[in-house]
C-alpha cells in the first residue's frame, strides 16, 4: 500500500511534518497509558457493543480500534492527516478486521456535529490544538446526554526546562504541555468526574527505546519493500529522536485518566465536591 519504494526517497521523509511522517512509518501513536488506559476507560465509562464512540485525532487509529475490537462497539474517527487516516485503515483490516470503526479525514474544528455518541476519545490529543479550550467544547458537540468524554490529559510537575522545550518544538513542530494540574482541570469544569486517577510517566531505558524503534521501521520498511540503508536509518534516526524526546520529558509529565460525563440539569454547573 502506499508509495512504491522507488518513491520513498530522503527528500520525501524530509519533507514529512510529524504527524504525517508517524502516519507514513504506521508508528501506533498510542495514548498516555496505552492498554492500561483503554482498559479504563471500558470499565468505568462501560463500553459495550451498544456503544457508539467518536474518536477525535485518531492518528493511526489505535484507541478506537482496539476499543472496538474489545468490547464489539461501534463508532467513527477521523483525523487532519490523510497519510495517518490511510494507515488507520491498513491497521484496522490487518489487526483487528472484526472492529467496526469507520476512518475518514477531516479537521475537527470544522466537522458538522451531530450529538449521536456516546462516548468521545480525545487521549491527550486536545492539548495538540491551538486552542485545546475549543478543541475540547467541540468533542462535546458530539455527545449525547449523558454520553462521556474520555481523556488522558498531560500536566507538569515542576517547570521544564526552556532548552527541552525549544528541543521538543524542533522534533514535533509544538510546544509540548507545560501546564500544572488544575490549569488543565479547568478544560473539563461543567463536566461530572465518574473516574479519575493520577499517574507518572517512568523514563524508558535505551534497550527498550532501541527494541521499539527496530521494530516500527522494520515494519515499515517491509510495508513498503524498502532497501536503501539510507533511507532505512533516516527512519530509524527520526523515530529514535521522536521517542528520545518524549523520554526527557517525563520526569517533568504526569498524566489522568479521566471518565467525565456531561449530562443535562447539571452542565455547566459543577455540583459535587473535587477531591
């Protein structure tokens, strides 16, 4: 699927932004938490084949894939990236064909809302908006009453460093999250918190960073036949710096995982206590 491998030239890598360059490698751009999170979610928010779930900025589709495939729900996603929608679709026929999510390319500050679901996924995907305030009371568009808002939101302990942040601008083309907890909070305040836990981010070693990146490019590189040595560890290189810098900012991120509800008579207003 996608170019030929004669096609696959440095150039054309280079010329790659960040999310289409995860999308053309089919890097799973997974959430904060991973399975662990997914897993949460179902649980607390119960997802079953009832169920029907938008996911916003999917990337190449994993939260909504996999959710699908575990409980039988069905469901939409869509994301700006057509090179990652593509590999939304190769992923889904490939791993997990009896899911039951529809992939489509759109922005999601402009898509027509229709309050069909029940329950939007979001990740840490919002706070990669320009406006994540906006971002977030889009998704809620979305929701049916009572339908629930599924997130994973980032927040920092402690200021990071002005170099790493003008570091991680240069890998990912943004400023990654810099805000405290309750700064962040204040994006979900007219919701009901139905779940929440309080997690930290543990730095990975080299040997796993190493095991990760051979093993997307190798795929990649099967996906597309290619040959070239060069091209091969410009890739290889790309993700390793992707993956690096994300590493370094862990000491500094924590992350939620949230199951928010918006229900009618309550939102916007806040009625029960935080803790």
């Amino acid at each position: 699927m996608g170019k030929e491998s004669s096609m696959v030239d440095l150039d054309y890598l280079k010329g790659l932004s960040y999310p289409d360059f995860v999308g053309f490698i089919n890097q799973w751009n997974v959430l904060p938490g991973a399975y662990t999170t997914l897993s949460k979610w179902i649980a607390f928010s119960r997802i079953t084949e009832k169920s029907h779930i938008l996911q916003f900025a999917c990337t190449t589709g994993f939260q909504s894939r996999e959710i699908s495939s575990l409980t039988g729900c069905t469901g939409d996603a869509f994301d700006l990236s057509e090179q990652a929608v593509k590999m939304a679709k190769y992923n889904q026929e490939k791993y997990a064909p009896h899911s039951k999510i529809n992939y489509f390319q759109a922005d999601g500050l402009t898509l027509k809302a229709e309050p069909k679901y029940t329950h939007v996924l979001i990740g840490a995907g919002f706070q990669f908006f320009s406006d994540p305030a906006m971002a977030i009371n889009r998704t809620l568009e979305f929701l049916k009453d009572d339908g629930f808002l599924l997130t994973s939101p980032f927040y920092i302990e402690g200021k990071i460093p002005d170099s790493l942040i003008l570091e991680f601008q240069s890998v990912f083309g943004i400023t990654p999250t810099t805000q405290d907890y309750k700064t962040v909070m204040r994006y979900f305040k007219g919701l009901e918190i139905i779940y929440e836990d309080r997690n930290i981010l543990i730095p990975e070693t080299e040997e796993e960073l190493e095991h990760y990146c051979t093993g997307i490019i190798n795929r990649a590189c099967q996906l597309y036949n290619i040959t070239d040595e060069t091209v091969r560890r410009y890739m290889y290189d790309r993700l390793y710096k992707i993956k690096e810098m994300s590493n370094k900012l862990r000491p500094y991120q924590r992350y939620s995982v949230l199951v928010l509800r918006k229900r009618k008579g309550v939102y916007p207003d806040r009625l029960i206590e935080l803790f």
